[in-house]
C-alpha cells in the first residue's frame, strides 16, 4: 500500500484537527507556501501575541530553538532584529537552545571560510550582549552527529517537490546569482527541523521570511508520528513547534538598502567608537534639514532615526523631534552617540572575550556536551519509534 505523503492518514490517537501540542488547527493539508499567506501570517501574528501573554504567565513551558549561521560578523540589523530579544526572553526565564550553525555555511558556497574565527566571534558577541551560557546552550551543528543522522528519517518524510517550492529557498538560491543549487541548499528546511526537533523545543523566534520552514518542521514532526509511530504512546517523539514572531523593527543599511555584509552597510557589534562614526558619517541623507521619521517617505533619514530611537530607548517620532531642523549632520550626531553609548559596555565585554579564546572554547565544549546529551537520547527515542534496536 501506499500513502500520499502530503495528506497521510490521520493518527488513530489524538482529534484529527487539533493539535494535542499547540491547540492549534492541524495544517497538514496546506502547503508550505501556504505558511506566507496572509492569512496564515495573521494567526501568526495573533498566536504570537498569546505566546507573549503565556511566557510572562509559566515561562518553563517553552524551550526556544534559534540559530546563526557563521558566515561573517553580526551587525545592529541582528542586534535589534533578533539577538536583543534573545537575551530578553532568557531574563524571562526561557530555556534556549542556541545552534551556530556552521554544516549550513556550505549551503550556498565553496567552503567554509575562516570558520574557526567567526564560530568564536559569534561566541564573543553572544555572550557579550548577556547571554548566560547557564541558561542558554549555544552548540556547533558539526558537533552533534545524533542531531545530524536525523536527517535521514526526517528526509524521508518530505518531498522534494515540496522543497522546491519553499519560496525562501527559492529566493536564497536566487540570491547566489546562478549557482547551481546544492543539495544541501535544498534540504536546509529539513536541517532546521532536525535543529528544533532534536532538542524538543517549541518555540522558535523567527522573521517572516523563515516562515516556511517552521512550517515544515512541524510537518516532518507530524509525519514522523503518524508514519513511525510513538515510544509513550501518550505523546509523539515530537512535538510540533510554534513560531515566535518578532516584532523587531526592521533596520535598513546605511545607504538604505538591506543590511548586508557584502554592501558595506553595516555598523558590526564589534566596531569601535571611531569606526561606528565613520561609517554613519557617510550614511545616505536627504536635504531636507526638517528632520522626520516618515519610513515610506525618507527611508534614509528614518532608517538612521529608528537606529538612534532603538539605541537610546526611545519613540522615533520624538527622537525627530528633538533634532528638528538641525539637518542631517545633527542627525548623524545623534544616531552615533546614542550607538556608541548603547553598545560601549558590550563592546569593552566583547574585546575582554575575544582576547580570551580559551574561554570561549570551553563554554562551546560544555554547551556541545550538553546539546549531545539530549541529541542521544532523542536519537534513541527515534530509533525505538522505528524498531531500529536489534541488540
Ligand atoms: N538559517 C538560520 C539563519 O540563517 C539559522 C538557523 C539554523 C536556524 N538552524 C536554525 C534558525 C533553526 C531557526 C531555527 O539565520
């Protein structure tokens, strides 16, 4: 007999529509496109929310999966999109388990780069913003071989006409400019799962833009329970993760295009004070000295106007409002000393770490110990569910 994989038969236990893990609608139907719709991102939205309320009501019942990939330095774009939030959901009391996420740097490239470097410079800049390695484990891909052979039943589970037609893949590819999509590239998706999954986590803070994967990390749970069956049979091996939507303001470069590496638009975590200053010195402006913060109008002058507002703390309507008619001089003042002041003890933490490899080291070996741990017996569960034990 065979079973279609996108609509497979509903588990004999548990209500069809409904999620015993989440409460939430069973989409197995939906195809992962679907998870961009705007319908489907307004339950996201709205579930979010929720999430909010149910951290702040028993934080204990989440466990956060997030992840970087080693690919160069982390930039105010990742500060105030995700890593800021980050530390926030640790002093909530969330668990977090931290992959860097270096098997996916050879996704759409050659080679691995200078990999040792940036693994240890994203450590120094996780624990720089406060990142406590006793609340959050932060663990390399290539060091946990069970969270990787998950892969294996997990590919088995997804086809590749539903990989292809993950649009963020399809938009990752495209930005490579021609190169021939690797395998690797196309069943990244299914890494990611195993990154949530290996660790049981349900909770992912994501940009919309990782949508579709979520999505398909929540298929591949579903799947593997109703095509592999169960070790308690009270509960799946695994259970279905949510997204966390950020709601994290969305920082341009400082000529206003994406933030990008490669654009030299970018004000890093680890410049110093001078640095920072030369580079928003030739920020892109316009000539209007009534200073404003109207995005879809100016995005320049209100890209370097939420920058200032999110560094000082403050509503960016009334950060141009206290500059006024000063221009884009007394603006670019503004926004460089309310980064340099924000990020000054971050960076004098970052320099001690840096100049500490042997510690940064040691922190990784006890979060990869950790990660390992808990991949084995995961790996184990897998196993039993599959009546792979013969010994
Ligand atoms: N792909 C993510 C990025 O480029 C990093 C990542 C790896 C990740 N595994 C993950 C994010 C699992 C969320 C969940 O930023």
């Amino acid at each position: 007999m065979t079973t279609d994989i996108r609509t497979p038969p509903q588990s004999a236990k548990g209500s069809p529509a409904d999620d015993p893990q989440t409460g939430t609608p069973d989409t197995a139907e939906e195809s992962l496109g679907e998870a961009t719709s705007d319908a489907s991102l307004e339950r996201t939205v709205i579930r979010s929310a929720q999430i909010g309320q149910e951290i702040a009501d028993d934080p204990g019942r989440f466990r956060v999966l997030t992840g970087d990939r080693p690919t160069g330095n982390l930039h105010l774009g990742h500060y105030f999109g995700t890593l800021a939030n980050r530390v926030a959901l640790q002093r909530r009391g969330v668990e977090t388990f931290l992959v860097i996420a270096d098997y996916q740097v050879i996704a759409d490239r050659d080679g691995v780069g200078p990999i040792r470097e940036r693994v240890l410079s994203l450590m120094a800049d996780y624990l720089a913003i406060g990142l406590d390695p006793e609340r959050t484990t932060i663990f390399t891909h290539s060091s946990i071989p069970e969270l990787n052979q998950l892969m294996l039943p997990f590919l088995s589970l997804v086809t590749d006409a539903e990989l292809r037609r993950n649009p963020t893949v399809k938009a990752e590819a495209e930005a490579t400019g021609g190169r021939p999509m690797s395998g690797l590239l196309l069943t990244y998706p299914v890494h990611q799962a195993a990154d949530i999954l290996f660790c049981n986590a349900n909770l992912v803070p994501v940009g919309k833009d990782q949508l579709p994967h979520l999505e398909q990390a929540r298929v591949v749970a579903r799947r593997f329970d109703e095509r592999y069956g169960r070790v308690n049979p009270d509960r799946p091996v695994f259970r279905a993760p949510e997204a966390l939507l950020s709601g994290a303001a969305n920082l341009l470069g400082t000529d206003g295009h994406k933030m990008s590496k490669s654009r030299h638009n970018t004000v890093e975590l680890g410049m110093d004070a001078d640095t920072t200053a030369a580079v928003l010195k030739k920020a892109v402006t316009d000539s209007d000295r009534m200073i404003t913060y109207d995005p879809v109008a100016r995005p320049e002058v209100s890209n370097l106007v939420l920058l200032a507002a999110l560094a000082s703390d403050q509503d960016p309507v009334a950060v141009a409002a206290q500059i006024g008619d000063g221009g884009g001089g007394a603006l670019k003042k503004v926004v460089t000393e309310a980064v340099n002041e924000h990020f000054a003890p971050i960076r004098a933490r970052r320099i001690e770490l840096a100049g500490d490899p042997a510690y940064l080291q040691q922190v990784l070996a006890r979060g990869n110990a950790t990660a390992s741990e808990v991949a084995q017996r995961t790996l184990d569960d897998v196993r039993t569910a599959m009546q792979m034990r013969y010994t």
